[in-house]
C-alpha cells in the first residue's frame, strides 16, 4: 500500500523514514526509484512488511521524493 513519510536519517546507503502512520521504515539505496534523498525529505513508498520468527522489519520499497507541490503531509 502507497504511502507517505518523511525521512529521518541517511547515509547514502541506507537510513529511516517515520511514515504517517507513526511508524520507522527501513529505507535502503536500492529502494529508491526516483530523486535523490536527503535527511527531511518527504517522500511516498510502498511499505512492507519482513517477518521471521526471530525478527521484524518495516521497509520502505519504491521510494519516491515527493517535490514540493506533490507534498500530502
């Protein structure tokens, strides 16, 4: 499901984004489909869900930065 967040922290190389719905996200290089991402962007994704019987993880797919008059936050 598409959805909207701003990005917390990142590297380059992976970091997080606190999305809407008050949850953190993995965000991942590999994830991002369009613009460059930098710390404070706003940015939609389609979220996921990983889970194992040891671990789960929120992960951002498909990131997009959102340009200013595409902003929904």
């Amino acid at each position: 499901m598409k959805t909207y967040g701003k990005v917390e922290k990142y590297n380059g190389y992976s970091g997080s984004i606190l999305g809407v719905d008050g949850k953190e996200y993995l965000l991942l290089e590999k994830e991002i489909v369009e613009g460059q991402v930098e710390e404070k962007d706003d940015v939609s994704f389609v979220a996921e869900e990983y889970e194992t019987p040891e671990h789960h993880e929120d992960i951002a797919r498909f990131v997009k930065v959102l340009k200013k008059d595409d902003k929904k936050i």
